[in-house]
C-alpha cells in the first residue's frame, strides 16, 4: 500500500459508540466508546483485512484517524 491508510471515525449519537470505516480498506468496520479504544480495536482487525484484500503493507506507511463529532448546544441567553 502506497500513501497513507485512511481510518474515518465518526460518532454515533444514538449508540453512543464511535465507527471506524475506511474507504483504503474494505471490510473495516469497528466500534468502541472512545476514540483511543477504537484505534486499538482497528489496528486488531487491520492485518487480517490486508491480507483478506491482497494489499501489500509496509510498516512505514502511516494511519491517518480522522474523528468527527458533532455536538449541538442551547444558547443560555
């Protein structure tokens, strides 16, 4: 794999649970209740999908997270 891994975590208001996704890798599709757990739970799952999708990997090439939340507030005055 050339570039970069690309890992999109998005939070999911009504599970209360972060999803990773990847676009770079197919298959990958994780939860967990925080970002730093869900980064543990998709390097766990990250070689099998490699091998599964025949994409060579080098050690070297960095995984990009990119976390999206989005809260909403209530003005107070």
């Amino acid at each position: 794999m050339a570039g970069r891994l690309v890992i999109r975590a998005e939070w999911d208001e009504e599970a209360k649970v972060w999803i990773a996704t990847s676009e770079d890798l197919p298959g990958l599709v994780t939860e967990a209740a925080t970002v730093e757990q869900l980064i543990e739970r998709a390097k766990a799952v990250i070689p099998e999908l490699l091998e599964a999708n025949g994409i060579a990997w080098d050690s070297s090439t960095p995984i990009h997270i990119m976390a999206d939340r989005v809260e909403k507030f209530e003005a107070t005055h």
